[in-house]
C-alpha cells in the first residue's frame, strides 16, 4: 500500500488558474436541463474560468440520463453521472462533489432556482476573501406555501437550539475549497444533510446574497415525508 502524503503537504501554494467544478444534483429535470447547462456555462465563460460541469442524475425515471448524455456529447466540459437509483439530492451531492476534479466545487440546483448569472460573484468572492466556503445567502425564499415556510421556519429553530449553528437564510448553493470539500468527504456519511453538515465542517466563510428564481419548469422532487426525514437526519 503506498503511503499517503497529503497530511503532510503543508501549503500549496496560490493557484494561478484554478479549476472550478460546478456540480448539479438532477432528478426528472428533462429537456429544461439544456437551458441551465448553456446559462452555467455562459456564466463561468463571462467569469474567463476553467471549469468543468458534473451533471448527477440522481435515477430519474424519465428522459433526463438521455439530456445529460447529449449534453456531455456537445459540451467536453461536462462529465456525466448516473446513480443507480434515486439516492436523493443529499447523496447525488456526495456523489458529485467525489467526481469533481476543481481546486473550488460550486454545488448548485439545476432547476434554475439558484441563479446561475451570480457564478462570476462567487468566484470573485473565493478569490478576494481568503474564504475556504463561499455561501449563497436567500434574500428572498421565492414563491412558497405558508405551509413551507412554517415547516421550514420551525426545523430551523430546532435545528439552531439542537446544533448551535444559525441556517436560517442558508442554501445549498454554494463553493467549497478543495479543502473544504475533503473535510465534508472525509465524514463518511451516509445519512447526509449537506447545509449543516458544510456549517459543522467549520472554516472561514463568505456571503454572497441571491434570489431563489422560479423552478425552470418540473417541479419539486421532495414530498412532506422526505422532508421530514431530512429533517430528521439532519437534526440526528
Ligand atoms: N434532486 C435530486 N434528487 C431528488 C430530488 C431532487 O437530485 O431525489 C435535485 C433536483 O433535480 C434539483 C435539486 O435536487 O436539482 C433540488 O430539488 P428540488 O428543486 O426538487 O428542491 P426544492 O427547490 O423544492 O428544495
Ligand atoms: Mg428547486
């Protein structure tokens, strides 16, 4: 067995043209998913960044795998991925944030809810703050049920006298360092929630504000009972 050295590597160094790998969890987002894929890759061409896209279809049952596959075809950039289930979203994470190569990993929905126009803020975020997380923080938490909102106002609460960490306002879009991208990995989780878990990993982080948009079209993979088990998991 070869000895591993990266424990011992001190400092790397700035790098002077990171990789940046945008990962996207996708399940059932069909033919919508090439609109996404172009404003991503949009945005990080107008940002003058090397990237590359990891697409995660989490085992939808409709034509998506087919987008994704077309999509890699077209785009050398982006690398394709299929779970052989549906893990759901927390797990498709996992899987992509393993797959990707970047220095820095934005992890973003591909429903266009997380604006892909604010990639170049992010960057630009990393780059100045010394940050090893870069949050996107919901100004505004878009067209919503009362319902959703109390669900969600109450696990936050919860979840803050539990933990000791604030989530309120807190996203899953979001850059991590590869730094910060080993630490998640290392936990070994299998039971993931992937807001807390980043706040519980530590290190200095940074803000950047956005809207959440509309859903592209499709609509929202998560039923009341699979909330209610991330809820739980993420609370355990
Ligand atoms: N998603 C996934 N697996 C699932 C459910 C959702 O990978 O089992 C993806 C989905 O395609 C999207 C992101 O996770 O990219 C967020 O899902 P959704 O929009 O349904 O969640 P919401 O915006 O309602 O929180
Ligand atoms: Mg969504």
């Amino acid at each position: 067995m070869g000895l591993d050295l990266g424990p011992f590597i001190l400092d790397m160094g700035v790098i002077d043209d990171p990789l940046y790998s945008v990962v996207m969890p996708v399940f059932c987002e069909g033919a919508n998913l090439q609109g996404i894929v172009r404003e991503v890759s949009q945005s990080l061409d107008k940002a003058g960044v090397r990237h590359q896209l990891v697409l995660v279809d989490d085992g939808s049952p409709d034509e998506t795998w087919a987008v994704i596959k077309d999509l890699a075809k077209e785009n050398a950039a982006v690398c394709a991925v299929r779970l052989s289930r549906n893990f759901g979203k927390e797990l498709a994470l996992c899987a992509g944030m393993e797959t990707a190569a970047g220095d820095a990993v934005i992890v973003m929905d591909a429903d266009g809810q997380h604006p892909p126009a604010l990639l170049p803020a992010m960057i630009d975020s990393w780059r100045t703050s010394g940050a090893e997380i870069v949050e996107g923080i919901k100004t505004h938490r878009g067209k919503e049920t009362i319902f959703n909102k109390v669900t969600a106002a109450t696990f936050y609460l919860i979840w803050n006298k539990l933990s000791g960490f604030e989530l309120r306002g807190a996203s899953d879009f979001k850059l991590l360092s590869r730094r910060a991208v080993k630490a998640y990995l290392a936990m070994q989780d299998r039971n993931v929630f992937f807001r807390g878990m980043t706040a519980w990993i530590g290190f200095k982080r940074a803000h950047v504000p956005f809207e959440v948009a509309a859903r592209s079209g499709g609509r929202s993979g998560w039923s009341v009972f699979r909330l209610i088990k991330l809820a739980l998991n993420g609370i355990t």
